[in-house]
C-alpha cells in the first residue's frame, strides 16, 4: 500500500502515456531524449501589435467534426488543413486552447440526459509543462515534430500562433488529488498552502507558486522551450494573477518572475497576454502593462459593449471609451490602446450566436446541476429563448451579431474573435463547455453555407481594419494630424448621461486623406443622423450598414455608393451600425 507511483520529471523534454485521446488508465512516465545538436529555425510573421487580429480556437474541437472535412480529424496537422480558410478570413494570430499534455478523463461526471461520460476537453489542468498534447498529433509518437510543422506552415502563412498557457495551478488537484509530478517531489515547494491545506486560488484544487524557485525557473524555462524551440510566437496566460502572488499570498509590487520575463534575452521577444483575473480577489485589469509590455484580455470591454447592443441605458459613454482603447484603463502606458485585447466572446461563456439567443445559461448537461458557468451574461434573446423558427427574430439576431463583431472590430486595440462566432456556432445555451467533447463543443462546420452573409461581413472588416492605421492607433486621444470627433444623432456633442441612444464617431486622419464616420445606434426605432460635412472635395460614401439585407450590409472599397451630396441626414435603422467613408470626388 506504501508504493511510490511513478512521477514525471517536470523537466523532462518529453512524456509518453497520452497517445490515445479518452484512454482512463494512462500511466505517464517522462523520457530521456537527446539534446537536439541544432535549434530549429522559425521564420516568424512578426505583425507589428496593432496588426494583429487573433482567431481563438481548440485544437481538437476546431476540425473534430465531421463537417470539417479534413484528413486528419482533431489534431494539429488537421488544424493546418483549415489554414486557406483562416487566411481568406483575413486573421494574423491564432490563439490555441491548452496543449500541454493534460488527462481528459480526469472528470468524474458524465451527462446526465445521455449518461455518456464527460472529459476536460479544454486542457486547463496540465500535468507536464513542457510535452505537447500526444492524442492531438495524428503521428502521435511524434507530436513535438507534427507541433512544429503545425506552427512552420501558420507562418508560411502570415499567421503568428500564441498558446494558452496555465501555470497557476496543475492536473494535481487538492491534497484528495492524484500525485503524478509535483506532490511527490517537493510538494511545499512548488504548491502554497494556508494552514496546512492547499491554497485553492485557482478554483481548480491548488495554487502553483510562480514567484520563486523552483516554480519560477520552471515557469520561465517552459516559455522559452515553447518559443525558442517549438516556434510559437506569444503566451496568453490563464489567470494570471497568481504569477504575481506572494507564497504568503497577496500581490507583490513587482513579481521576480514578470521581471524576469521582460529582461530576458528571449522572452521579450514574445507577445505577452495576461487573463488578468481570476477566482478570490484576483481582479488585475489595467494593471499588467506597468510590469512590462503586456496586453490583456479586456473584459470590461465584452461587458460594456454587450450591454450597449443590448440596449443597456446609460451605456453611449462606456462604448465611448472601449471604442478608443479603453484610456481608463490603460491611459498612462506607452503601448496604450494596444495594452487592451477586444472581444465579445470567448471560450469561456457564450458563443457570440448564444449571446444574442439566450438570457440564462442552459448547463444541465454539464452533470453540475447547472451550477457552474457565469451567471452574469449581459445577453438577450430577442424574444424567444434558445432556437426559433421566427423569420424576424432570427434576422434581429444576425443584424446583432454583425453589430457585435463591427466594435470589436473597429475599435482602438487588438481584437479577438471566437472561432466559428463569423458564421454563427452555438453551444445551445452552454456558457461553460470544458467538459463536452462533442457538437456542443465542436465547430460545424455545416453553419458556414447557412451563415455566409456574416463569414462575409466579418472578412471585409477585418481587411477595412488593416487597410486603415486610424482604426488600429495606439492613442486614445487625437494625435498628430488626427482628429475624434464624437457626435449625437442630431449631429452636436452627444448627450453623455441618460438615455441616450445613438453614438457617432468621426475620425479624420490627414495623412490617410481620409475620413471615417461610425454610427452606433441600440435603440428600436429608426433614427435620421445628421450628418458632418466632409472636408472639402469628398464626398461620404457607404461603407458598411448592419441593417441591409447581404450584399449590401457591406461595399467592398470600389463599389460603395455615394450618399448624396446635399443630404444632412442619413435614414439609420433599428438596433444598427453604419459606417460611411469619405472620399476624393
């Protein structure tokens, strides 16, 4: 009964026993390979900050169904068979769900309507830093080699790859866990407790300690290893809090590890994103970017702009201020809007389709009584919970959607989008998928012919965005020859308190030789915006209107029709956004 088990040498380059996904009796055991005699060489994309547009997805989750229609279901070299796709799109950055080996049948539960056993299909609770998921190689004796001619073909084609990476707690769980690495080799050193009981500030069991050897040196030994040797370009960290947390616990001014990372020779080479919260009182937004060049995932952005679609009062000046990189938060840094990553859905929380579909999270097939899983969405259904057959609510939330993904995309900041949000995947209400390996999770790919209308919207954004530097600026204030200019519906300063409707923004950028107007508007009637007189010799052109049946909810540049000359006002419908341009006569 007193046998040790075997433990991983968590520096080991490699660990076998994760070849086969869902297998429940997996005995890991760490390798010895021989030092590679050469590095091997990346030619990376290197997209200046404001270029980058990044596309969130799971490995196994984005080609595992069948619609994908790929040779190599689910792994990282079916993932590079989707690249024409991602590239058409107009993305630079793909951002991937965990990779590091983790077990996916550690999760005790299964569906309680079916029975069928559920996974940790997510990958957040990693066993071994440092070994690439073996079942997302379709080669799995070989998954580091099929990882780097995943990351070799991304930046063939001018797309960077950031990882997810957890390092605040691990796959051990609380002192009830199993014991596969860490417990067994030095568990005080790398684990904090809190009267003699494990410190659980990551939700998951324990807190890894990042602030001191030997977590730290670990830690920092890992994101070269990934960088250097595996090619990728940049790390979000999952609650990154607890990198910055005292062994005793509370916050450190300046974390030794966040330090560390930015003097170091190679990791100040690479993207640095921060999920700067967490369980406990983990709350770190705005505060990444005084340790160094991070951005961070802004979640004050999804919140605020989810209440203005929705039609939240009061909510004209918050948009305001996430449409301009978020000043309140990241006003006093040098990289200033570009501290700040712009989304409206995640992983983590409805699929933007959901947001517009649902007001409660539908999480019974989770088998945790629907407990877990946010309760606060800022989402509305239009109507109708869940699916409906109704012609116009279906409309309404397409129409929402398009206006979702047009702030995220117009905004000052790096945007992200959800895999599969541009042609309308949904979970069916689900707001907390880490345990469905299966179509909740899945993307289907089936949705993209129903809903090429959006793919389409979202493709002519996101080149509209590359094509204009004012669009992707790191100031929030006019700079240089810029001007912002914000604008009510009756084409005056707008009414900042109150139930104020409609928001114009007007930006001049003189080098460009070029004006931009956007016009935000969530309230359910029509409105007529008065609109500013373009400088002399332009006249405005549209661009894009949200309202418009395809393919005129969006004109490619070339083809956008004129808004008449002598006209003051432009008719703006319900619940829309409209964004005009003008140009040379």
């Amino acid at each position: 009964g007193n046998e040790t088990p075997d433990l991983i040498d968590p520096w080991s380059r490699r660990i076998t026993g994760g070849e086969e996904w869902g297998d429940a009796n997996k005995q890991y055991r760490s390798v010895v390979i021989p030092p590679e005699t050469s590095l091997p060489h990346f030619e990376r994309p290197n997209h200046e900050l404001r270029d980058l547009v990044i596309y969130e997805l799971h490995v196994r989750g984005f080609t595992k169904h069948e619609s994908a229609s790929v040779r190599h279901p689910g792994t990282y070299i079916g993932l590079t068979e989707k690249i024409p796709y991602l590239k058409d799109l107009g993305v630079t950055a793909v951002e991937l769900l965990p990779v590091a080996e983790f077990d996916e049948t550690d999760n005790p539960r299964s569906d309680p309507e079916t029975g069928d056993r559920l996974f940790d299909f997510w990958g957040y609770n990693p066993i071994h830093f440092l070994s690439p998921k073996a079942s997302y190689a379709s080669d799995s004796a070989n998954p580091v080699d099929e990882f780097r001619e995943m990351v070799r073909r991304f930046h063939e084609a001018g797309i960077e790859v950031i990882l997810d990476v957890v390092f605040n707690h691990t796959g051990e769980g609380n002192e009830r866990g199993r014991t596969t690495s860490f417990r067994g080799l030095a568990e005080d050193s790398y684990y904090a407790f809190d009267d003699g009981e494990y410190r659980n500030h990551s939700g998951c069991g324990n807190t890894f300690i990042c602030s001191q050897k030997p977590g730290k040196d670990l830690i920092l030994h890992t994101l070269r290893y990934w960088y250097a040797e595996m090619g990728v370009d940049g790390f979000r960290f999952d609650i990154a809090p607890i990198l910055a947390e005292a062994p005793e616990g509370g916050i450190e001014l300046k974390p030794a590890i966040l330090r560390e990372m930015k003097n170091d020779p190679i990791l100040s080479h690479a993207r640095l994103i921060a999920e700067p919260w967490g369980p406990a009182d983990l709350y770190l937004v705005g505060q990444f970017p005084s340790w160094g060049p991070w951005s961070e995932w802004n979640d004050r952005f999804r919140d605020q702009v989810r209440g203005f679609v929705r039609g939240d009062a009061g909510s004209v000046s918050d948009l305001a201020t996430r449409l301009t990189g978020s000043s309140d938060l990241y006003g006093e840094y040098d990289s200033g809007a570009l501290c700040s990553v712009n989304f409206a859905a995640c992983h983590d929380g409805f699929t933007l389709r959901d947001i517009v579909s649902y007001e409660k999270k539908w999480n019974l097939r989770n088998g945790e009584e629907n407990r877990d899983g946010h309760n606060h969405n800022v989402s509305a259904n239009h109507g109708i919970e869940g699916e409906t057959d109704s012609a116009a609510i279906k409309r309404l939330r397409r129409k929402q959607m398009k206006n979702l993904l047009s702030i995220v995309l117009l905004a000052r900041g790096i945007p992200l989008i959800l895999a599969g949000d541009e042609f309308g995947r949904t979970q069916r209400g689900n707001n907390n998928a880490y345990c469905q390996d299966n179509d909740t999770a899945w993307v289907d790919w089936t949705l993209v012919e129903e809903y090429e209308e959006l793919r389409r919207f979202v493709k002519c954004l996101i080149a509209f965005r590359l094509k204009h530097p004012a669009l992707r600026g790191r100031e929030h204030t006019p700079h240089g020859d810029e001007s912002i200019r914000w604008l009510g519906a009756d084409g005056q300063s707008p009414v900042w308190e109150g139930a104020t409707e409609t928001l114009g923004l007007h930006l001049t950028a003189e080098n460009e030789k070029r004006e931009i107007l956007m016009i935000f508007h969530h309230g359910i009637e029509n409105v007529a915006f008065t609109i500013p007189a373009p400088a002399a010799g332009r006249q405005w052109h549209l661009l894009c209107d949200t309202a418009a049946e395809p393919p005129d909810d969006f004109h490619e540049e070339g083809a956008m029709p004129p808004v008449k000359s002598d006209a003051r006002t432009v008719p703006v419908r319900a619940q829309s956004t409209m964004v005009l341009v003008a140009l040379r006569e």
